[in-house]
C-alpha cells in the first residue's frame, strides 16, 4: 500500500497566495521599468473579480506585463530560488511545516498540489524537501519561457485531474494508494472529497460549512 500525503500550498503551507507576493518580488530584480505596467495589473484584476477574464487567463497577463513575453529561463530560476527562501522565511506556517514533518515521519509520500506556476513551486518544494509537485505549467521556447500555461491551470476539477496524471505517469493505482488531502479552500473539494482523508486547513468560511457537512477534519493553524 502506497500513501501518500498531498498538500495544496497557497495559504495551506503559507500564510497568504504567492502569486502576488512573486511578482513584487521578482519585478526589481528582473526589469524594475516594467512597474509601468502595474495599472494595467489592477485592471485585469478587476476583470476577473467582474468574471470578465478567466483565472488562468488573468496569470498569464499579469505575468506577461510585469516580466514580459518572453522571459529568459536562467534568471527566471535565480529568481524563483530566491523568492522560495524569501517565501520560507516570511511567509510559511510553522503548523504546516510541522505537518510536513509529521507526515514524513509516518513514512508518508509528501505531494505538492498547487495552482501555482511551477517554476517558482519547484524551488520551493525543494526547500521543504518535497521530491513531488503538481502544479501549473508555464511554456518553454528553447532558452526562453513563456507566461502562456501549458494545459490545465491547476485549479478545482483540474487540479484532480492533474493529479490522477501525475499518478499514473508514477505507476500508482488508486486502489493500491491510501491518500491524505490538505487544503484551505472550497476549490479543492473534489481533491478532498477523493481523498481518504480530508484536512481542512485554515478553511475559509465555504470549506469549513463543506468540512462540517462531510465530516472533514479542520485544522487551524493560524
């Protein structure tokens, strides 16, 4: 029997999204003019607050108007290294991190499964020490990447799709696979409901009436 433990990470692991957070971290330390562009950022936010732009969509604009269209692979990685630090050091919950820990120790497969683009989830989940991530893919054009998501965004239904991918790339069947999910948010419920195990971590009000009603566990760690 294969068990496997998969964490969600934005406002599971950390304290708040990390999308946000890695562009007004990595904007000075790539191209600092490109702050022009940050009035349009706030536009197509509001776009998608009036559901006139999708969440994958959104991404990828914002992406491609404060680091371009092109984007060089190496410094993009430079950089993503060292928002992962910055993100363990200032924006992690000691809670989860213990969880990680605790889960390791039971001899658990630790998984990341997040909507967040891989590049920079990578760096992170090799901090934490996690070998396995699922995650939102961004385009790559030789030595160039591209905002353009490759596939799905890994988000609600997708996400558990991308999973069951990742799986059986892996070899694993589900009948063979004991599996804990950890989440804070209601788009994830698919993944929870999957599991064998649910964890509603820090749930906002949605998830924590949905864990009440299905008899998920809550964890507050904040």
């Amino acid at each position: 029997m294969q068990t496997l433990s998969i964490f969600d990470m934005d406002k599971t692991i950390t304290r708040a999204a990390t999308f946000g957070p890695f562009l007004t971290y990595a904007v000075p330390r790539y191209r600092l003019w490109r702050v022009v562009f940050v009035p349009l950022v706030v536009l197509t936010s509001l776009g998608f607050v009036l559901r006139l732009v999708s969440r994958k969509r959104l991404k990828e604009i914002n992406l491609a108007l404060l680091l371009g269209r092109r984007i060089p692979a190496d410094p993009l990685t430079r950089i993503a290294r060292g928002f992962a630090g910055f993100t363990l050091a200032h924006n992690s919950l000691a809670e989860a991190l213990a969880q990680l820990d605790q889960e390791r120790a039971e001899g658990r497969r630790i998984v990341l499964a997040t909507a967040s683009y891989g590049f920079y989830v990578r760096e992170i989940a090799n901090l934490l020490g996690i070998k396995d991530v699922v995650a939102t893919k961004i385009t790559r054009h030789g030595d160039d990447v591209s905002p353009r998501i490759e596939g799905e965004n890994c988000y609600g239904t997708a996400k558990l799709r991308m999973i069951e991918t990742w799986m059986s790339d892996k070899g694993l069947a589900r009948g063979d696979c004991h599996i804990r999910f950890f989440s804070d948010h209601a788009s994830d419920a698919p993944c929870l409901a999957w599991a064998d195990q649910a964890f509603a971590t820090n749930p906002h009000t949605r998830l924590r009436k949905l864990a009440l009603k299905r008899g998920w566990t809550i964890l507050d760690w904040r």
